[in-house]
C-alpha cells in the first residue's frame, strides 16, 4: 500500500480512539447487551470451532450482504462467479462441482436443490432481519447440517422479545444503489413476531469486455416474516426480483441480453417441547427461475446427427422449477454423564426446466430430476469430569436418485474432545465425510458421459486452544485436511482427482474488550496446500487476516476494518478496508455513512472464456471482486 | 450422578450467564443507590426471566414479598397485588410501562439493545434529582 493510503488507514482507525467519559450505567447497559448476545450462542460451542458476530457487531457494520462476513472467515478466498453470483469455489469451467459452505437462516438450510449452493443465493441478499451469526468451521456436528459441509453459517432472525419495535430504513449508495426496509417485531403475553419487508436495488460497478457492458446488477423484494410462541414457530419467506448475469455462456463474453428473473418462496413449522429434548421440523420451498441469454458471438452448441455433427447456438432461455422439503425428527436422552442425540432427516429435492431451449430447439427433458435423501445420526456427548467432554457422532446417508442416475450412499463420523476451565479451552475433531455429487454434476454427467462419478472423501484432524483473560480472548487453530476424489470438469465431462490434495491450515485469533472503548478484532491465518503430484502448479500458500476495531464515543459508534489476502506467487493480492460511521441523533433516529472497499485495493479475479471454435481466450483481468461503494443511511424507530 | 450432570451444565453452558445475571444486579443497584438515596435499597423481583439468581450485594437486598420492597422489578403492574403498585416500580416490559400511569421507568430491550427509561411525570411527583449520567434516560 502507498504512503496516502496507509495515512488514511491509520487516521481512520485512530482518529476513533478519543477516550471518553462513559458513565457507569452506559457501560453497565453495554456489558448487559454483549453478554446477553454472546450467552445466545455458548450452548453450541462443542459443534464445531466458532466465530460470532453479535447483534452489536452487525447494527455498527451496517451489514447490508452476508459477503461482508464471509470475508472475515479464515481461509476462504471470497468470489463470484462467471454469473456475478456469490461463489468461494469459483474456477473457470467448474460449475457447482462442491460447495463447501452451508447457509442457515434459523433451522432452514438456505440451498439450491439444482447447483447445492445456498450461498449463491444468499451472499448478496439483505440482512436487514438478521439479529446475529454463527459462523461453525471444521466440519460441525450434524446436529446443524444435514449434508456434509466444511463450514456452516447460522443466521439468526430478529425476534420479538428483544425488539418490541418498528423500524424504517432507507440507504443511498454510489451508482445509484438503494436499499429501503421496514420492520414491526414485537412480545406479546403469549407469542411474539417479526414481519420485514425490503426493496434492494444493487447497481454493482459495471466491467467491460470492449463495448461490451458485463453487468452484475441485482434487484430484490423480500418479504420475511415469524411468529412463535413457547413450543411452535411458523415462518414464510418471499423473495422475488431479477439479476444480470455478468458473462453468462457467451464463448467471446459478447452477451447483449443476459439477466435471470426469479421468484422464491418459502414456509416451515417448527415445534419445540417444553424442556427442549424432541423437536421436530417441516418445511417447504419453491424457486421459480428464468434465464434468457443473447450473444452477439456464440453461447454453446449442440451435437447433431448430421455433419457438421453440431449446431451452434446464439441464444437461450432456461425456465427451472426448483422444489425442496425437509423433514427434521430429533430426540436428546439425558442419562448419568451422557448426552445422546438421535436424529432422523428426510429431504425432498426436486429440479425440472420447464424450458431449456438452445437456439430453436427445444431440448428434451431429462429423467433425472429428483433426489430424495434420508439420514439417520447419532451425537453423544459424554460428560469425563467437570472440565472435559468426549464427543462421537455418526451419520448415515442414502441417496435416492431418479432417472438412469445410480443412488448413493453416504457415511460421515466425527470423535471430539472439549477440554474448558474459565482461562483455558481446548477443542480436537477428527472427521471422516462422504461428499455426494450435487445434482448440477450428476444432470450434465447424464448427458455427456456414461461414466460414474464417485462421491467425493473428506478426512480431517483439527484443534484449536483459546486462552482467556479477563477481557482478552486468544485462540490458535490448527488443522489438516484431505479431499480424496475431488470431482472437477475436464472439457467433456466431470471425472474425480487422482491425486488427493491436502491442505493445512493455522489461524490466530484475538479479541480484547477494552471497558469504556470498545473492542479490537485480529486475525491472522495460512493455507498451505499440495495439490498433488500430476498438478504442475502443486505447492500454493495462501495468507489472509484482519484487523476490526469496533468502537463508540458520545453518540457516534465507528467500525473500521482492514482486511488483507495474499497468494504466495501470484498477483492475487488485496487490502479491503471498510468503515462504518453511526450517528445516533437521538434515541430513535440514527444516520450513517458506511464505506466498503475504500482503498479500491483489494482482491480481484481474472475471468476467460475460450472459443472452441476460433481457439481464442478472451480475458477479463483484474475485475473487482468487492465493489468500491459508499453509502448514507437512515434509521427511524416508530 | 444426575447432580454432577446438572453441574456440568451450569459449568460449561452458563458460565456467561452468570456474569450476565452479574451485570443485571449491578444494574438495579445502580438504579436503587440513585432513586432511594439508602445505604441499602430492598428489591423485589417478580420477573424470572430477568433475573434467575438474586444474590445480596453491600447495596440490594433482594425480598420475597412485594410489600417489603422500596423497589419493585416486575413485567406487568397489573399482576401486583393492589398495596404494591404505589411503590417505585421498573417494568420489564416496554409495553407494560406505556400502559401504566405509575410506573417509574422501564428497563427492556428494544432494537436489539437493552433500554433503560425513568418517567418525568414520576420522578416530579416523587421530588427525586437524578444526578446527570441518569438524565438521558429521562421520558419526557
């Protein structure tokens, strides 16, 4: 970074350290709320290793997507993909090969049945109803995920007894962006409730292939809402609106019409019983998409029976109806020092295109399209003394597929030990997991090869120490991962690794609550990774972190953030640096002015697309990965 | 057995609430040192869910009853017996306080934030000076 911008790095973050006359009741009622946040989520820290950002946290980021926290999550290089979507696994020409991130919004996995990937959907969505987020790494106990993950993100809605309010905001960004939503939650004698609207419409700064415009703009309505009572909760989600899609299929990126209409809805009911030992789930979603794609090169082609023996298309409309249920039963027997959690799942997936026409033709339907899993698992958690648990968990998978699609079946275990006293934590994982193919890799294999794809294998060793003193948190992580099996796409049909790449992994962490401050973040960690023999680029190191400084001074709350990334070797390096300036004008109007990738530094992706016909590659260098955007904003509560 | 497993729980699960219940009894404490002007202020606490554990400090002592109260924690006014609700009461429960004409102030969440308000109508009628960290947290 030069000179300029490391002055306004360091005048950002230290000109909010004034040091100020808090009272004792301000501070006590600031304790009250981080305390009261961060006792939400302990009763889960034996699933897996665990990042939160509190309800304090999110209202001084302003978060407006969920990108903005994933950022912070160690070893995960945030992307998008070639259609502007959200996507950590992004590489040319490798379509929804694996997601290893699994979104949750309350006990509902946010997925995708065609690509299974919820994060797709979700990264770029508003957040505006989210109270908190628990960010679970290192494969988390399948007491939260049905299907085998790496990482869970748990979002959590605002509910009504720490509401008891309405709310209005609206939000003005660069190029036009706006963002407006409205919220009533609030505590009855016997239930309590949220209702949330929002109207989003995300101007995303436009890259260029020439004259070609690639936009990645999104526009979205969203509709949430919940209500609970002790024992039972109903929720409905709504969301429509469309997206452009960046380069879309086009051989040349030359696309003059590419954008994706869609409409999402959602209902479950979950009930609870009185001392939490059975709950049980259903739910149900529908996700109508529709995609229209016009090139002014070409988007793809289709093979014929007569010479040239393929036909080469301009144009295309894909119409998908996408169908997912859950049915969720699970039962904690308490005896003597054990804890056991029996737990039985079934999920419905079901994904037809209505349309899929190529050109002038219209494309057969294809007899895969369905998937129906059902899963049987076991969490013990065994009590050694008053410091020490053994944990041990199994789960059984099966796959039903449909078509000439063959079934598979899936084993995932996981042992634990969890040491804690007040000062020091230590938790270990060893975890064995079956990755089945998704849906997206098992429909294209059925139409371009007879051959068998096999689930992908995941072994890792983990283990993290947290040392904590009074207000100081430190926490070192540790962890060895391999993935046997990979699947990936090689030009003309998806086929599994030969070698087994492994990847080891160390984070550091530190949280120091200062009293009458606030509080500073850091993080530093390293991915070392050996991609196998027959890769000739086999050794890479990644290096990433952050630095966040939260803090409030009168009735100003500041936040201010540096994140950085650096790929031993290559030019993918980058400097995020956000920061988020609160004005609470009295106790029911506040303003903002948030700044996201200030520095205009950080990473970027080089995107190509190669003509099958023409042996040209047509590159997109150094295409923002994080937008350089500024907002103002305003809250009123009613 | 069963105790070391309910000791197990408290250990590992509550190890923040407890500090949580800390912060609230300093709170009230706070609250009482400043409106009664007593060296030690008795508390009744109907509201469960707000405090689980009542543990006497040099300044609160916490009382069974409501009418050996000076200061009353509770949800609902409605739900004290009738010689109680002259008394200085702090509801829980915005909704609560809004509704009634004697409460004297309100601790409870909104927003996602704990909130603390006193009544100017109250506090007049009762001659009290809030010295000035408290005035902001004054409804006017």
């Amino acid at each position: 970074m030069g000179v300029f911008r490391s002055f306004t790095v360091l005048f950002l973050f230290f000109s909010s350290m004034f040091s100020s006359e808090v009272g004792n009741i301000d501070y006590l009622l600031s304790q009250y709320a981080q305390k009261d946040d961060l006792s939400l989520q302990t009763k889960k820290e034996s699933a897996g290793y665990l990042y939160i950002f509190t309800r304090a946290d999110l209202d001084m980021m302003h978060v407006k997507s969920l990108y903005e926290l994933v950022e912070k999550v160690p070893f995960i290089r945030y992307n998008e993909n070639s259609a502007g979507l959200s996507d950590t696994n992004y590489s040319p020409y490798q379509n929804n090969v694996f997601s290893h991130i699994k979104i949750y919004i309350n006990e509902k996995e946010m997925i995708a049945p065609f690509s299974g990937n919820g994060f797709q959907l979700l990264g770029q969505i508003d957040m505006g109803y989210i109270d908190h987020v628990e960010i679970y790494m290192g494969i988390p106990s399948f007491e939260i995920g049905t299907e085998t993950s790496l990482t869970i993100i748990k979002l959590y809605t605002k509910k009504g007894d720490r509401e008891n309010t309405s709310v209005f905001g609206t939000s003005f960004a660069t190029r036009g962006t706006t963002d407006t939503f409205v919220y009533k939650s609030e505590s009855m004698d016997d239930f309590s409730y949220l209702f949330y609207l929002n109207s989003r419409n995300l101007n995303r700064e436009p890259v260029y292939n020439n004259s070609y415009k690639l936009s990645k703009d999104k526009n979205s309505n969203d509709l949430y809402a919940e209500i609970e009572n002790n024992n039972y909760r109903f929720e409905l989600q709504c969301v429509n609106g469309y997206m452009n899609n960046f380069m879309g299929e086009s051989w040349d990126i030359t696309p003059s019409v590419n954008k994706t209409d869609f409409w999402y809805i959602y209902s479950g009911l979950y009930y609870s019983s009185d001392d939490r030992t059975f709950k049980m789930s259903l739910n149900y979603a529908v996700n109508f998409s529709k995609n229209v794609q016009h090139s002014d090169g070409h988007l793809g082609y289709i093979p014929i029976s007569v010479p040239p023996f393929y036909m080469i298309y301009d144009d295309m409309l894909l119409k998908l109806r996408e169908d997912l249920s859950d049915i969720d039963i699970k039962k904690s027997i308490e005896s003597e020092k054990n804890t056991l959690l029996i737990g039985l799942r079934g999920r419905y997936k079901k994904f037809v295109f209505k349309d899929r026409i190529l050109g002038s033709v219209s494309m057969p339907k294809n007899s895969y399209d369905t998937e129906y899993i059902s899963s049987l698992y076991f969490d013990d958690k065994y009590y050694i003394n008053e410091k020490s648990i053994l944990t041990g968990s199994v789960k059984f998978d099966k796959y039903f597929e449909s078509g000439s699609v063959r079934d598979y079946r899936a084993v995932s275990g996981r042992l634990g030990y969890i040491y804690n006293t007040k000062e020091i934590g230590i938790k270990s994982f060893l975890f064995y997991g079956d990755i089945t193919p998704t849906p997206y890799v098992l429909y294209y294999q059925n139409i371009l090869s007879p051959n068998d794809i096999k689930k992908q294998k995941v072994i890792s060793i983990s283990s993290e120490i947290t040392y904590r003193r009074e207000e100081n948190i430190f926490s070192f992580l540790i962890a060895r991962n391999y993935y046997k099996d990979a699947i990936y796409f090689n030009g003309l049909e998806y086929k599994n690794l030969d070698d087994t790449p492994i990847y080891d992994t160390f984070s550091f962490r530190n949280t120091y609550n200062i009293k009458q401050f606030g509080k500073i973040e850091f993080n530093f960690w390293i991915a070392l990774m050996d991609l196998g023999k027959n890769n000739k680029d086999r050794y890479r190191e990644t290096h990433g972190g952050y630095l966040s400084v939260f803090n409030s001074v009168g009735r100003f709350d500041f936040y201010n953030s540096l994140s950085f990334i650096c790929n031993h070797g290559s030019d993918d390096n980058g400097y995020n640096l956000n920061s988020t300036i609160t004005y609470r004008y009295n106790k029911d109007i506040s303003f903002y002015l948030k700044g996201e990738n200030l520095l205009n530094d950080a990473i970027e992706t080089t995107y190509y697309r190669y003509n099958p016909l023409t042996t040209v590659k047509t590159t997109l260098d150094n295409v923002n990965v994080f937008d350089r955007r500024v907002w103002l904003g305003l809250e009123y509560q009613f | 057995m069963k105790k070391i497993v309910i000791i197990l729980i408290i250990l590992f699960v509550n190890s923040l609430a407890s500090d949580l219940n800390k912060i609230k009894v300093e709170i009230i404490s706070q609250i009482s040192s400043v409106i009664m002007k007593k060296e030690r202020v008795k508390v009744f606490v109907s509201d469960r869910k707000f405090l689980k554990l009542k543990k006497d400090t040099k300044k609160i002592k916490f009382v069974n009853t409501c009418q050996d109260a000076d200061i009353i924690v509770c949800k609902d006014i409605k739900n004290l017996p009738k010689e109680c609700r002259n008394k200085i009461i702090l509801c829980t429960r915005y909704r609560s306080y809004k509704r009634s004409d004697s409460a004297f102030g309100a601790i409870f969440w909104q927003k996602g934030r704990p909130n603390l308000i006193f009544s100017a109508k109250s506090i007049k009628e009762r001659g009290i000076r809030l010295p000035n960290s408290f005035r902001k947290y004054i409804d006017e």
